[in-house]
C-alpha cells in the first residue's frame, strides 16, 4: 500500500461553505442514545492515547461546519472505531487509523471530534 | 474543442490512481506518485477509442464536492463548467482505491447525484486481495447502477476495459434515484447497503508498510535514520561522485584538443 497518511490541511482561512445549505450535519451528542451517555464516559480524540481504539460520538459544538464535513468525508463518522496508531513526540500531530486508512490530524483538529473510549 | 467529441473528467480521491490511468488511456506522461496530492491542476489528453475519440481530462484528487482546498477547488470548477472555455461537465468516470472503498463511495454518491453519465474504475484491487479483501466488481456494477472496471493501472492491467468503457461514454447511466447525499447518516446507511451487495471484506493493514513506519516514525529510532541518510548523501557527493567529476572533464577536453 502506498503511505495512505494525509494531513489533513486546513490552509483555507474562510474557506466557503461549498455544500449546500441544506446539507445537514450531524449535530454534537445526536449519535449517543440516552442509555450508554449515561454509562460510559466521552472525551474529546485528542485525548486517546497510542494502542487504543474508541468509538466516534460526534462533534464538538464549536467545530467549523467545513472542518467535520471533511472529517466525516475522511471516514471520521458518528459510530466508526477510531484506533491511535502513534503520537510525535510533541503530542501533535497523531496518527490514527479509521475506515481501514491511516490518517495524520493536528491535535486541534482532533479536539472537534467526541469520543467514547472502549473499556477494554 | 472539437465537435462531436466526448468529453469524459476523471474524478477520484487522492491518490485513487487517476494519472496512472490517465497516462496509460492517452500515452501522456503527467507526473504520478505514491503518496496524495501529486496532481494540482487538470490536464487533458486524447484517447481513440473504437466509436470516435475522447478527451479526458484528469483531475486532482478530492474527497468529496465540497472544496477545502485550491486543488479540489479546481475539481469544482470543472464540474460546473466555470472554467475559461468549457462547457458543462461531460461524462465523469470515477476513480476509486479498493482498498478504501468505504470513504471513496461518498464522492461516488456526489457526482453520481450530478446527474451526468458515470461510470467506475477500481484500482488497487490486488492489493485489496493480496491484503485478504474481496470485492466483486459485477455486484458492485449492479449495486451502484454504473459499469465498472477493475484495473491496475500502472501495470496496464484491465486497460482494454477502460478503453471499451470510453467508447460508450455517451451512453453511461445516469441516476434514475439519486443516491442520498443530503443527510450524511442516509448517505452512510446507503454506502453499508452498496459494499454489502458487492461481497466487500476490507484488507488488513500492510504489515511491510507497518513494519517500515514502526522504525522510521519512532521518535529516536526515525530521527538516527534521518541523519544516517543525510550522511550517506553528503558522503557520495563529496567522496564518490568527486572522482566522476575529474572524469568528466577529462572526456569534455578530449574533443577539444582534437580540435586544434
């Protein structure tokens, strides 16, 4: 396989919203039902650590609209399995692996994505 | 452009392996590369196929039609014919990796939507198998609605496919029911249903590839690797390639001194 890693790059200040305006985004905590909320505890990606996996729950509610659609076109979904494959040294940026693709995001870019974390 | 002529966009994800076909399909030489981001602007070439000729035009990789970036914005303004000269959008052959499917069939379901005739290739279906994946290309042609080649385009693999697709550019199916790309959670559920039909099994992870990350992005490990790689670069500079250059001069004298 040819290194699937992409960093995402977010180089576009003001980037137009080009989808459309009916275009719906999932809105933070809609994929988390009332039962497991209250059960297990969510966090943000930034805060897995190497050689564990958790389970996408949404958005953070301050996310830029352009930035989790491309996340969610990247395979970063309301209930995909997210695995940290490695951190730099610095903490950013991370390597993950969802949807069978290694992915590099920056740390601020992995804080806008909720995760439940899976108590293995 | 010529009348008569169709008009065919390669569209894919990055690193889908759109130039590789490209250059196979028009004899072109566009630069490609293992890694994403390779192409930034179109470029267009010919290709003769059976029923007359085709231009396509190749693309830079984007992952869905919502632009983030110059590049995939490029994509954008091609589709909607805003660029100088052109047209609308002709017939779109999406480029998608086998190996990523899952994220690939968002873009499908986008220019699909389009509503312009489509049709797929897939790439990268050795190594979906060599990784022990599967994908039955006829179950996915039914499952989406479009024809769909399998290549490996940069072995020219499945190439007789692709040209024999190009020949009925014109006549490739557009959407009777639009796949969802409104709601992203439709868009999900209708993506599950279409690899389900086709017999999708992901591959496993590249274990060389791993392997090769294990070391070199280890935070000692790949920065000793760094600075041996800078040494031995500067070494057959300066110690092996020093003597070639006397050589050199040597050979760029003789013709000289015959000369006079």
């Amino acid at each position: 396989m040819g290194l699937q890693s992409v960093l995402v790059s977010w180089s576009l200040p003001g980037a137009r919203p080009l989808r459309p305006a009916s275009t719906r985004i999932a809105p933070a905590d809609t994929a988390v039902s009332a039962t497991t909320a209250a059960s297990v505890s969510t966090t943000h990606l930034d805060a897995i650590k190497p050689g564990t996996t958790a389970t996408i729950c949404g958005f953070s509610e301050s996310v830029d609209p352009v930035l989790a659609q491309r996340l969610q076109d990247l395979g970063f979904n309301p209930g995909a399995e997210v695995s940290c494959l490695r951190v730099a040294p610095l903490g950013c940026p991370m390597m993950l692996r969802v949807g069978n693709a290694d992915l590099c995001l920056r740390k601020q870019q992995a804080r806008s994505i909720r995760i439940t974390l899976d108590q293995r | 452009m010529l009348t008569g002529t169709l008009d065919v966009a390669l569209i894919g994800c990055p690193n889908a392996g759109k130039s590789s076909l490209f250059n196979r399909l028009t004899g072109l030489s566009a630069t490609t590369g293992n890694y994403p981001g390779v192409t930034v602007t179109r470029s267009r070439g010919r290709v003769r196929t059976t029923s007359g000729e085709v231009t396509l035009t190749d693309l830079p990789g984007t992952y869905s039609l919502a632009a983030a970036s110059p590049d995939e914005q490029v994509v954008l303004d091609h589709i909607h014919g805003k660029l100088p000269g052109e047209g609308e959008l002709g017939s779109s052959l999406v480029v998608m990796d086998a190996t990523t499917l899952e994220r690939s069939m968002i873009l499908f379901a986008q220019v699909f939507a389009l509503g312009r005739p489509t049709a797929v290739v897939l790439t990268m279906v050795d190594e979906l198998r060599a990784g022990g994946g599967d994908v039955d290309p006829q179950r996915l042609s039914s499952a989406l609605g479009v024809p769909v080649a399998e290549v490996v385009a940069h072995k020219g693999r499945g190439i007789e496919a692709v040209h024999d697709l190009l020949s009925r550019a014109a006549d490739w199916p557009t959407a009777v029911v639009e796949p969802p790309v409104q709601d992203r959670a439709e868009t999900r559920a209708w993506i599950d249903s279409v690899l389900e039909t086709a017999g999708y099994r992901a591959n496993r992870p590249n274990a060389v590839s791993q392997g090769i990350d294990r070391i070199l992005l280890h935070p000692v490990w790949g920065v000793a690797v760094f600075f041996l790689v800078m040494f031995l670069f500067f070494q057959v500079i300066f110690t092996v390639a020093a003597p070639v250059q006397g050589w050199d001069r040597h050979w760029f004298r003789c013709p000289g001194r015959l000369g006079r």
